[in-house]
C-alpha cells in the first residue's frame, strides 16, 4: 500500500532529537527553528518528558472518559497557574483543529445563534467547522463550504461590529498572531474592541492560541500582550511537546451540560503524562521568559538586506517576509547550513523554534542567514 500522496516533503529523514538539535539517517546534525510546525516546546526529547511518558506506560495508558482520571485535574490546575486563568475550566481534546470545533460548538450551544466571524488570512484547522472559519478556499470542500461564516479584515472593528449588530453571531474566532497567514498581529486596541464589542452583543470572543499560545510570544497566550480576557481560548501544537493534545479554557461564566462536548480519546494518561511534564519544565526553565528574550534576540539579529520587505512577530514566532519568493534561500538553509524553518506563503520564512532556543543558536542561525542572503 502506498501513501495518500498529500504533503511535499523534504528529502531528510530525522531519526533522533535532543534540545534544539535534529540528526538524520545519515548522522547529519541540524538546528531546528521549525519545532516541527510549533509544536516542540519544552525541546526535543527532553529526560523529564521522556521519563514521564516511560512511567505512565508501565502504569495505565488507556481508559475512556467515563471514569475518574485526576491527570487531567492536575493538567488543570497547571495550566490555570501558568496561564493566569485558574478561574476558567479546561476541556480536553487531541489536536488545535479539534479545540477550534469544540470552541464554535460551546459559543454556538451557550448563544443559541449560528453564525461566526472569522477574519481574512485565518487558518484554524482543517476539520468542518475550522476548516469553515479558514480564509483559504483551496482546503475548504464543497461540504465544510455551507457553515454561516463572515470574513472581516483584521483590525476593522467597524466591520465586526456591522455583523454582530445583526443579531445572530455565535462568536468571533481570531488567532493570537496569524501564524499560516503569514504573522500579523492583531493590533493591541483592536483586540480590546473585540472584547467590549462581543461582550455588548453577546457573541463569544474565541482566541486560537494553538500556533501563538503556550509560551511561544513571550506571554503564555499572545492575547495577553493586549491585555484581554476572551470567553474561549484553544490550545494545541506545544502543550505536550508533539504527543497529540489539544483543550479549550472555557470562561466561569459558561455552564458546562452533560454531554455538550465529548471526545474518545482527549485526556487520555499519556497525553496527560505529556502535558503535566510540558508544564512543570515550563515552570522548572522558565520557559516563556526564554522565549521573550531569546525571540527579542533573534529578531534584533535579523540582518538588513535589500532582499527583506519586514520582520513580524513577538517571542519565538517570527516572519521574515521577503521581496522575493524564499523557496531557494529555505532549500540551501536546509540543505547547505543544516537549519530548519519554515514557511508562510511564497515570500516569508517562518521561524517557530523551541522555547528553549539558546542566543547561541541564534547566532549560529544568523551566520548561516548573512551567507546565504550572500
Ligand atoms: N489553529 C492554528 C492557529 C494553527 O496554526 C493550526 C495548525 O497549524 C491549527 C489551528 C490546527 O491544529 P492541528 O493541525 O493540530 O489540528
């Protein structure tokens, strides 16, 4: 049987990591500042996630959500104490597409309404309702096409507040940062707009953080540099450091009803076991802390050159948007200087590394960049 011949791969094949370090099949090392599309936070491969997935196979790795699993009750209170929401409550799932869906399911079941505003260069995930809420007509199927949704350019409030005056917005969906979209950043006023503007309605204010959230921008969720509190937030990618996890934080003032959301195998021991390791390193290495300064650093690293229009981001989510395509430039980054990175459209260069990227890596990034820039 063959692959469903779906992604465009990179001739590499990674058969070990530790850190900020990848190697391949061949022994080739490399530093990673693509965390594997966001998701390595604490660092590949690190001992205490790895003791901690080891112990709890040899204990329980499995059982269903219909009995008591007090993991999920310490991920909680973890999760509160690093993000600052020890008043909300948290749902747990398995991937960022899966929390975008249950969040546009709590904000339509609590409103009783059916539509959504979502906003231009989105991307919330690739399942029916996030997939609906993703301002990218080629990963939207004829089916997920019929969902009530309305795209408003990013910081015209004015425009959002045209469609909640209709009446029957469930919510508005926005990520911290645009990540796939090529990293905007919301402007800090808009945002708090946004929060008065849906409380005034009565839509839900659902925050993606699954790429912005969990440290990556220098606070836990990138929604707090403007100092908002939104009704939902998602989280994915970084929670548990590549062992698929994901969860919403929902705010006190939503009831939970038996049966509303539900899940086979979210919050299941091992993604447990994953995440509560995933937090304590946070808290252990201070690891948003790292990424505000060591991001500061990169960004401030970031040569001049007549080939670069912008440099966009906030921590360790960075866009490096070119003039010019930048599929060569990533090729020969990859393939000459051994450094992964990602991408955002044609011309930008995405730099997503793990939280604990050291200024060391930086410079050996920013040596092979200038060579490579030529
Ligand atoms: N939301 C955002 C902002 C993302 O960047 C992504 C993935 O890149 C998702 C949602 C979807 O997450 P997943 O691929 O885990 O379903």
């Amino acid at each position: 049987m063959e692959l469903f011949d779906v992604y465009s791969l990179f001739d590499v094949t990674p058969v070990r990591a530790k850190g900020c370090t990848i190697w391949d099949s061949e022994g080739q090392e490399y530093l990673d500042l693509y965390g594997g599309h966001a998701v390595i936070s604490v660092g590949h491969s690190h001992p205490d996630y790895v003791a901690a997935l080891k112990n709890q196979l040899d204990n329980i790795g499995f059982y269903s959500n219909s009995v008591k699993n007090p993991l999920q009750v310490e991920l909680a209170h973890k999760i509160g104490e690093l993000s600052g929401y020890e008043d909300y409550t948290l749902f747990l799932d398995n991937s960022g597409a899966e929390s975008n869906e249950n969040a546009l399911k709590v904000a339509s079941f609590h409103t009783g309404k059916d539509r959504i505003v979502a906003f231009h260069r989105s991307f919330h995930g690739r399942t029916s309702g996030a997939v609906a809420v993703t301002d990218n007509p080629k990963i939207v199927s004829p089916f997920n096409a019929n969902h009530k949704v309305t795209f408003c350019n990013l910081n015209d409030a004015g425009a959002v507040e045209n469609e909640l005056k209709k009446g029957d917005v469930a919510g508005v969906i926005i990520e911290g940062i645009q990540g796939c979209g090529g990293i905007h950043i919301p402007d800090d006023g808009f945002m708090k707009t946004l929060e008065s503007l849906c409380h005034k309605y009565g839509a839900l204010l659902i925050l993606d953080e699954v790429q912005s959230g969990y440290g990556r921008t220098g606070h836990f969720f990138a929604h707090q540099w403007a100092d908002i509190k939104p009704d939902v937030i998602t989280m994915g990618k970084g929670i548990a450091n590549g062992f698929p996890c994901g969860g919403i934080l929902i705010a006190p003032h939503i009831q939970a009803v038996k049966g509303m959301l539900g899940t086979t195998f979210g919050g299941n021991y091992l993604a447990m076991a994953a995440a509560i390791a995933v937090a304590d390193i946070f808290k252990k290495e201070n690891l948003v802390q790292n990424a505000y300064e060591v991001g500061g650093y990169l960004k401030a690293s970031i040569p001049d050159s007549p080939l670069i229009k912008e440099v966009r981001g906030r921590g360790l989510m960075i866009g490096i948007e070119f003039n010019c395509p930048i599929a060569d430039i990533r090729r020969k980054l990859l393939f000459e200087k051994h450094i992964f990175t990602g991408v955002a459209g044609s011309n930008m260069i995405r730099l997503l590394a793990p939280l604990c990227l050291t200024k060391a890596d930086v410079d050996t990034f920013i040596k092979s960049f200038k060579e490579v820039l030529g």
